[in-house]
RNA sequence: UCCUCGGUAGCUCAAUGGUAGAGCGAGCGGCUGUUAACCGCUAGGUUGUAGGUUCGAGUCCUACCCGAGGAGCCA
C-alpha cells in the first residue's frame, strides 16, 4: 500500500504512488475528466482522473461525491504547471470514509450572519484558514519573542473576587455561594508575577461585558500582557515597537500565502519597522483641538480620534501621557506633570486603532493607597495587591496587546470577528 | 442605552402600489485540462410577526421581533 502524506508534502514525492486522507473541497468534470480538490489542512491539491484511464466503478464513485465528503485517495504525484500548487494527483483510488449530503456552505457569497450560524463549518473555507494560520503565527510568535527576550510566562487566573480596573462591566458568576466575575485583565497579577520572575507574561482570554456592537469589539477575547520590574516608560515604549515590529515580520516571512488569500496590501506592514512615531498626549491634543472628530481636551480618544492621529503617520503610532484621571488607578503619574499618567497606547495604522495599551505602574504605597481612595475602590480588596509596595516594590511597567485586534490589522480584515475561531459577541454565543 | 440601516427561494440579491424574478446551490442532461469551470432543462416562496390604509401591499402606515455598524466604553 502506498505511504500515506500530507498534501503539504506532496511536492517531496514527485513521480511516487501515496495516499492522502482529507475532504473533497469542490469537484469539477467534463465527459472525459473530472477534477477534485482535496484538502487535508495541511494544503489543497487537485486530483485528475480520465475517463479512458480508471474503472469505471472509480469514475462513478467520483462523480457522485459531494462537497466536503472525508475521503481517501490514492494516486501518483505530478508536476503540472496547470494545477493550483503546481503539483496534481493522477487518481487511481477512491474510498469513501463518510459522506456529505447537502453541504450548507458553497463556494459562493454568503452573508456574514449565515457564515456565522455556521462557523463551525465554515472553519473548513480558505479565508477562514488563513487568518487563523495568520493568528497562529501571531501566538506562536508572540510565545517564542518573549521567551527570547527572557520573559517567562505565568498565567493569571480566570476567576477573579474583584475588579481589576473598577470601571469595566465584567461577567459576573456563582462561584460556590459566593460571587466571582471573569478576568477583564490579568494585570494585577501579573505585577505580583513580575516581582517573583523579573520578566513575565499571562496569555489568555478576557472578559468585558460591554455592550459594544461594533467592528472592534468581542466579549471573550485574547490578550498577552507582559510585565517587567525595573522597567520605565520610555524602554517600555522601546519594548512594545520592537514586539510589535517582530510579530509582523514574522507573518511577513512566514504567511505570504496566507496574505494574498486575504489580498491584504502588505506595503503597511512592511512599513511597520520600530522605531515607531512618539506623541504625547498633549501633543496629541493639540493636533485634534478644534478638528472635527469630537475630541474633548482631556478626554479619552474616540475612535475619530484614533484614525484621525494615526493617519498623519505612516506606520504605528506611540500615543504616551494620557491625563491621570481617564486611567486606571495602578498607573504612575508623571513625576513632570501629576495630572499626566506614564501611559502608552499603540495605534495601528489604517484606521485599526489602539492595539496595545500599557504603563509604568504606580510602586508607592502611600501614592497608591491615595489613587485606590480617589477612585472609590474597597482597599480591602487590594490588600494582597498593596503587599507587592510594602515588600521591595520597584519601578516596574508592562503592556497588554489585543490578540484579535494585532490579527486583524495585520490580516486587514473588517471585523474583529474572523480573527477568533468562535466568536462572542453581544448578540452570539453560538455555535 | 442612543442613532442609522436592514429582514423576499437553502445562499447572494432584484422587483414605479398592478401576474414574485435572476444567479449560485440541489436534481437531470451536455462538454478532452477545469481553476468559485462553463452551457441547457427541472424543482424550489405564508416576502420577519401582528394589525391597518387601498379595488389591489414585497412596496405605504403603526406596533413588535430579529439582526447589522456607529456612538459611548475599551484591547
């Protein structure tokens, strides 16, 4: 019996018999020839079979295959500059391993509701397939640079007693009698993390319960967050544009054919190279007074905002000082100016918006106790949190970045949506 | 929560207030190399729901249901 190979392989065994094993993605035929796709997920490559060549009870088996059928197939490899993939498969078996009857997806449009209702199928499309293979190597990346750079990874917890930031909705949840809300951030922790490994990470899911119905949001979404202790600003600024810039060039080398199946424009990726544009805030705000986005001095940027800043740049933008008071409560204050927070956003280019957000944390005690009482937090709560000021706290600073939203640049898709395998979102929670 | 837009065949969409249609998919037939193949034929409908206006409503009005993306909030 032939080996059996992935479709990826498949050039490796020019002029050999092998088996595949995978599913008909779309057949197509004339009286004397009949075409199949296959994929396996590893690729796609075309079997041929002639009419005058194979049995007929081959050629018949064939002919009544639907889309998506699991089959196995046998055949000799071929260069053939005719076939996608330049490699083709002279078919001289078939079996079936299970059918396929009236497969809802066709090659066709579909509406973005209906794909949806049926992404556990729709997984199985080309688009689909390359921005997740995108978000992938973007996870993979994400893992490998920082252990490079000497990070560690050590997760935060999922359930949480209380709220990180205060502000956020959160889920909330029964948690053996008592009350337990989904992590928004694993950022606290993560501080805790930081002063026991130096260099750190959390990576995984967040929770916001915001009621937001728009292209950049999700209410279960991935987030990596690493934290570094002696860390100020400025290197941590240095940090996120070399991290950023990294994960691109990455996908750049090693998703090209990912890319073009998205025709994502690659020039604004190629122009992500550090060091990245630095603005400060009230340099920010400056350029947007008296535009028409709707910008309020001292106020948090709208989504106008974002687009309008980062449009006069031509790759990410480094948005650093926000004003103290639109901040989390953790966030240093800038010993030049109080009322402006060590603070930093990335905005990605093309009107993606803010990707990263990130700072130096707050590590006096007495500063922070005052912050927790100005933002009318329960102190109580934060005892474990205030131990990490009391016993060798040090300047420390770190990021979060947005999994969905980097994927979503970077594959230049139009919804947070396609960068996650299953959505949720206000109005999905299915399938 | 607010604003705007939408809901017609399995899917994507048409249809001046006047006989509900096309393409794709499905079924059947044709075609010697197809690239989301192509060509012909067939089947396929309670036009989101409930009322109302009208000789006549997919189309106009009211209410409701469902969805979309924008604001707010955030990564």
């Amino acid at each position: 019996m032939p080996s059996l190979v992935s479709i990826a392989e498949l050039p490796k065994h020019v002029g050999e018999k092998v088996q595949l094993q995978g599913w008909l993605y779309n057949r197509r035929s004339s009286k004397k020839l009949q075409f199949l796709l296959v994929r396996d997920g590893s690729a796609m490559v075309q079997g041929v079979l002639v009419k005058d060549e194979v049995a007929e009870s081959l050629w018949d088996l064939v002919d009544g295959l639907t889309q998506e059928s699991a089959i196995r197939v046998e055949g000799e490899v071929r260069e053939d500059a005719r076939s996608p993939g330049g490699v083709e498969l002279g078919v001289t078996g078939v079996e079936v391993i299970s059918g396929s009857p009236d497969y809802p997806i066709s090659l066709k449009s579909h509406g973005p509701e209906f794909l949806l209702d049926h992404r556990h199928l729709w997984l199985r499309s080309k688009r689909p397939q390359a921005v997740l293979k995108v978000r992938d190597e973007v996870t993979f990346g994400i893992r490998d640079w920082l252990h490079k750079e000497g990070f560690i990874n050590v997760d935060s917890p999922i359930f949480t007693p209380n709220a990180c930031e205060g502000t956020t909705t959160l889920f909330e949840t029964e948690y053996f009698g008592s009350q337990a809300f989904l992590t928004q951030s694993g950022q606290l922790y993560n501080e805790a993390s930081a002063m026991a490994f130096g260099k750190v990470f959390c990576f995984g899911p967040t929770f916001r319960a915001e009621k937001s119905k728009t292209r950049r949001h999700l209410t279960e979404f991935w987030m990596v967050e690493p934290e570094v202790a002696f860390m100020g600003l400025d290197d941590l600024m240095t940090l996120i544009e070399n991290f950023v810039g990294a994960l691109v060039a990455r996908v750049l080398e090693n998703c090209a054919e990912e890319l073009k199946v998205l025709e994502r424009d690659t020039a604004p990726l190629e122009r992500a190279v550090p060091p990245f544009p630095r603005l400060s805030y009230p340099d920010a705000a400056e350029i947007l007074r008296g535009g028409d986005t709707g910008f309020e001095d001292g106020g948090d940027f709208g989504s106008p905002d974002e687009t309008e800043l980062s449009s006069r740049y031509d790759r990410p933008l480094l948005v650093h000082r926000f004003p103290s008071a639109i901040k989390a409560f953790y966030m240093k204050e800038d010993p030049a100016d109080p009322k402006l927070s060590l603070s930093v956003d990335l905005l990605a280019p093309e009107g993606y918006g803010e990707i990263v957000g990130g700072g130096q944390r707050e590590e006096s005690l007495e500063v922070i106790e005052r912050k927790i009482k100005e933002h009318d937090l329960p102190k109580e709560a934060f005892e474990w949190y205030l131990d990490l000021r009391r016993y060798g706290s040090v300047p420390h600073s770190g990021f979060g970045m947005g999994i969905e939203r980097a994927v979503s640049w970077i594959c230049g898709l139009g919804h947070l949506r396609e960068a996650i395998p299953f959505p949720r979102m206000i109005h999905r929670l299915s399938p």
